[in-house]
C-alpha cells in the first residue's frame, strides 16, 4: 500500500470521527436542554416551595444545613432532592412514628396518619424522579463537552493529516 492512499484513509476516518463527535455532542445538548426544561416547567407548575424562615417546618432545613432556599421555588432536579429528603421525609417520618406507609397501612389502612404519610411518600417519590431526570440532564452536558472537546482534537489531528498526506512523496510505499 502506498503512503498516500493511508494518509487519505486516516484522514476520511479522523474527518467521519470529527463529524460523528459533533452530531452526538449536539444530541447530548439537546437531552440536557430537554431535560432542564421538564424538570423545570413541572416543578414550576407543582408550585412546590422550600418554607419560609417563619414556617413550620423551617427547623428542617436549619438541621439540613439548606438555609439558603428558605422561601424559595422548587425549581430544579437538585432543589427537588432537597425537599424531599430534607422536609418531606422528615416530616413523613415523625407523622408515622418511623413507620413506614406499607407497615401503617396494614395496621390501621383507614386512618388520617396513613393518608398522610402515603401523600408524603408519593410527593417525595414524585420530588426524587425530577431531581433523577435533572441528573440525566447534567450527565448529558458533561458529554456533550466532552464530545465537543474530542471533535476539536479530532480536527486538529486531522487537519495535521491532511497537511501530511500534501508533503508525502508518492512514490512512498509502507
């Protein structure tokens, strides 16, 4: 084989590997756009806010060290993480005495403490899948740079090929 026909295979192969790094760096920005925005616009219409340094359950958040959302929306995967580990399922727990909504239910399946805590539980299982999905979406970010890094590299590579394949001699033969 000569040269010149492997420097131009390489550079067909660093070129299609430049191009497939860009296609799946767009698509992974898409799915973190995507995602941001779901988790967003669901939150936001759940109308979920973090209390207030006057409320309830402000003690919550002082034990969580998570001072900084007092009064603040539910707006984010990580925000709705928070929330539902730190106020509702603390909450959910001193409602039931620890007990969970299985253990109430088969008790007494018919009481205001098992409603509660089964509100508790399906709010805070709702609260986790946004803050899971926010997850995802940064996850696919941090692969869409680095695709995007990779595809720079992959270019340069290439373009240092295609400068090769210019000044080898024909003649060459590997």
């Amino acid at each position: 084989m000569r040269r010149k026909t492997l420097d131009l295979l390489l550079n067909y192969v660093g070129a299609l590997l430049t191009l497939m790094l860009l296609v799946a760096g767009t698509g992974c920005l898409v799915g973190y756009t995507f995602t941001s925005s779901q988790v967003k616009s669901q939150l936001e219409y759940q109308k979920v806010f973090f209390p207030t340094k006057t409320g309830q359950d402000y003690h919550d958040l002082v034990t969580a060290h998570e001072t900084q959302y007092a009064g603040k929306q539910v707006l984010t995967g990580s925000e709705a993480q928070i929330f539902a580990n730190d106020i509702i399922k603390v909450d959910t727990k001193v409602i039931a005495d620890g007990k969970t909504y299985a253990q109430l239910s088969a008790a007494a399946p018919e009481s205001s403490q098992t409603e509660l805590v089964f509100r508790g539980d399906t709010l805070q299982g709702l609260l986790l899948n946004a803050y899971a999905f926010g997850f995802v979406g940064v996850i696919a970010l941090y692969a869409a740079i680095a695709s995007y890094l990779l595809a720079l590299v992959m270019l340069v590579l290439t373009l240092l090929g295609v400068r090769h394949y210019r000044q080898g001699d024909p003649a060459d033969v590997i």
